[in-house]
C-alpha cells in the first residue's frame, strides 16, 4: 500500500490524497485549490495522476475545497464511483452547480482583461454542462455501511460531526490473515455543537490521516456564543445600524441562523431584520430540512414539536439579484448574512462595500480565514483592504467569534486520538497551515504515536 498526498498538505486547501493498494486506486477528496489565482488555476487543472486511473474516490464532505474539483476529474477521464453519504451527495448537486457558475463567471472577468491586452482567454475548469455527469459517478453510502470495493478491501463512513452528511472514512486492508485500518477525519466536528451528532468515535486505527486546522489552537467554550451575539445584536440595534456577517452558505449559515432563532425565544434580543442573502444557502437549507437523520436530540425534538430551527419571525431569504441590490440602501437596524465566507466573491463584498465605511456598523467574522483572503485582512485589523479593486477605509468594526467553528480545536482533536483505545501506528498531518500543523504532529508524538509526519505535496510513503 502507498499513499500520495496531492493536497492540502501545509496548507487548508484542495483536499486530496491517492491510496494505492490491492490493484485499486482510491483517492480520498478531491478538492479545489483557492488562493493565488494563477498557482491555482494551474493546480486545479493538472492532476498528478491520470484520472481514469481512479477506480474510487471517497468523498468525505461537500465543502468545496473537499469536493469542489469533482467535474475536472470527470471532465479528463474518471469513470469509477463517488463514494458518499446521501446528505453530501445532495449538497454537492446544488455545491457543484452554484461553483460551475462561479467558473464561468470569473473567467469571463478575467477574459475580458486578458483579450484586452492581446492574451490568449483562458477557458473554466468546468462548466454547468459538467455537472449532471459528475453527479452520475455518485452512489449513496449510509453511515456505518460497510462496502468491499475489492477482495479484501472495505470502506466504511462514520459521521464526522462537521457539516451535514461529513463522514470519517475508514479503509480496512485483509491481507495474509492481518488486518489492518487507515482512516481518514477529513474535517473533524466538535461535540456539543447545534443541530448535528457528534463526531462518532473511530477505534483501533493503524494509520491515521489527520486534519489539523486549528492544531495549535484551543476554541472559547461554545457556551459563549449566545452571549457574545445578543451584545453585537443589540449594539447595531442601539446605535441602528447593521451587523454583517460573511458566512459559508453550508453549516455556518445554518448555526448562525440556529442562534439567532434562540435568542428570539428567549427575548435576549428584539424582533429586527434579518437577511439571508445567498441562494446558495438557501438551497442549502432546504437539503439540511431534507435530512433530519443527521441532527442531534434537541433538533430532532424541535421538529416533533413542529418547529422549524431553520425560521423565525423576522427572517427573510433572499435569492433575487433586485432583492439583494435593496439591501444596499435599507437602513438599520438590521443583520445580514451573505456568502463567501471568507469574503473572496459573492454577495458579501456588495454588503461590506456599503458598509465597512461606517463606524456604526459590525462585521462578524465566525468562520476560519485563509491566507490571502479578504476575511484573514479584516481578522488581521487592516485599516485599509481592496474590494472589488478599489480601497477602502475599514471603520466598522471588527469582530470574530471562534466559538462557532465546525472544526475541532487541538485539545478537542487529541481528545478524539487518545479514545481511539491503542494509539495508531502512524499519523500524517494534513490540512492545517505550518503553524498549526507542526505544533499538532509534536503533541501527536508526545502522546506516544509512532511515527509522526507532515507531508509535502506530491510526496508518496510506502507503508
């Protein structure tokens, strides 16, 4: 058995990682590359291996940098199956068709510069066109189903605890009377969160492949969220202004909205405004509605009761372009969610050109910031950030809340190692920044984890 790791290695995006065993060829995520524009566009069209070559690929969520390079693979070649649960699958059919317009788009904005200036135009990675065979390559696998994609090889899903439908995947080797099992967190959720299931706790692992996004970091209790957002929330009430929130459309929408429905019930907070503008994460709550065999107890009893955790008075969906252009001159109070979370395209950067310069207003950032994006700017107090090229002066103010993140933090991902029983034989740190990911790999060892490594990309261990 061998495996190659062919993204987010010392980094957080492109997940994917080629394991090699028993004649078959199982990639595990593939992800789209986001950051410098030209590095990525290079990295997302070219593949270290031949896709056709690929006969599985276990999806472990639909996040974009988890499954957002999907239609390139089946636009060069890939014929085998897409592993995954029915939430991700679904997820990923309104994911993928919402990136595909992003593509088409962006290379249109870039063409225009480039024909300009005499250049060749560049074509997207993949079109709408490219979606509806992507999804063909799907089939459903329930959580804790356990499927022999060759003789003496099983795949096996357990739930993740990060998104809807996110999904811990186990590979258990037969050979010579041994068995032996790798797997892979993708990303791994936290306890204790709303509306999902925790993180189920995966036993006797040989080989572990480990996110470390926030390796050498410890979250604020969870506890806190509720307070921190009725203060934001009756600050731009007080002073009638706004709270604009970049979210992802997929889980921090979601919780967002979970909160402040709360917060509501408990009258912490004054009926007022509140927006959630992006198609996407309205699509995205209509398949959370769809799934409810992911929730956690307290979801599943709001829903026996008849209660809707998606909805309360005051909140409105927009998905309408003109509906969203009104937002620009609604006066406050008022609270706005809208994607991309990290502020890097989308409706948000509409929001944040029209509020960022008043003093009065808020920006809440709840979800991680890569380096390079408009979000990590704002998290890094830049008093001065470029939107849609153009500069502004950064006068609202600046919040982040790390309490809501879907990742678990360093003592939360030891935690989960350690009830693994016998500690794994090795371990390869993946998906996290060197800073979170070096600090991570030593505790590994320090707990007594054989053999500790963070890859390169391209690398390839024989194990």
């Amino acid at each position: 058995m061998q495996i190659r790791f062919c993204g987010a290695v010392r980094t957080t995006t492109g997940s994917m990682h080629l394991v090699d065993l028993n004649g078959v060829r199982i990639l595990l995520d593939c992800g789209l590359n986001q950051g410098k524009r030209k590095e990525a566009f290079e990295r997302n069209r070219h593949f270290p291996f031949s896709p056709a070559s690929i006969d599985f690929l276990l999806l472990s969520h639909a996040h974009i940098d988890h499954s957002g390079n999907l239609p390139t693979l089946v636009r060069q070649g890939f014929r085998g199956q897409v592993l995954a649960t029915p939430a991700t699958r679904d997820l990923c059919d309104i994911m993928l068709r919402d990136a595909a317009h992003l593509q088409v788009r962006d290379v249109e904005y870039v063409n225009k510069k480039r024909i300009s200036q005499g250049k060749n135009p560049f074509e997207p990675l993949y079109t709408p066109d490219d979606i509806p065979p992507t999804l063909e390559r799907f089939r459903d696998l329930d959580y804790g189903e356990p499927m022999e994609v060759t003789p003496g090889v099983t795949v096996m899903f357990y739930d993740a605890g990060h998104i809807l439908g996110s999904a811990l995947a186990l590979i258990e080797i037969r050979e010579n009377g041994r068995c032996s099992r790798l797997l892979f967190t993708g990303d791994l959720g936290r306890k204790d969160m709303p509306i999902l299931r925790d993180p189920v706790q995966v036993r006797d692992v040989d080989i572990l492949l480990t996110e470390s996004t926030y390796g050498n970091r410890r979250h604020p209790p969870i506890e806190n969220v509720g307070n921190e957002l009725a203060e934001l929330v009756n600050s731009v009430v007080a002073a009638r202004a706004k709270l604009v929130i970049p979210a992802f459309s997929v889980g921090r929408t979601q919780q967002v909205v979970y909160f402040l429905r709360e917060l509501h019930r408990q009258r912490r907070i004054p009926p007022l405004p509140v927006f959630v503008d992006s198609p996407l994460s309205s699509r995205a709550t209509e398949v959370y509605e769809r799934h409810p065999e992911c929730y956690d107890v307290e979801t599943l009893n709001l829903l026996l009761d008849h209660e809707d955790p998606f909805c309360f008075r005051g909140l409105h969906y927009i998905t309408e372009v003109e509906e969203s252009k009104r937002l620009n001159s609604l006066s406050g109070p008022a609270i706005i969610i809208s994607a991309s979370g990290m502020c890097e395209g989308g409706r948000i950067l509409h929001h944040l050109k029209n509020t960022i310069g008043d003093e009065r207003n808020i920006i809440l950032i709840i979800g991680y910031q890569a380096e390079n994006t408009l979000g990590r700017r704002l998290v890094e107090q830049e008093r001065r950030v470029r939107i849609f090229g153009e500069p502004f002066e950064v006068r609202a103010r600046v919040h982040v809340i790390n309490a809501l993140s879907a990742h678990a933090d360093r003592e939360e991902m030891l935690t989960y190692v350690a009830g693994m029983g016998r500690l794994p034989e090795r371990a390869f740190v993946v998906h996290g920044e060197m800073d979170q990911s070096q600090p991570f790999a030593a505790e590994l060892s320090r707990m007594g984890v054989q053999e500790v490594l963070i890859p390169e990309v391209g690398q390839t261990v024989l194990l």
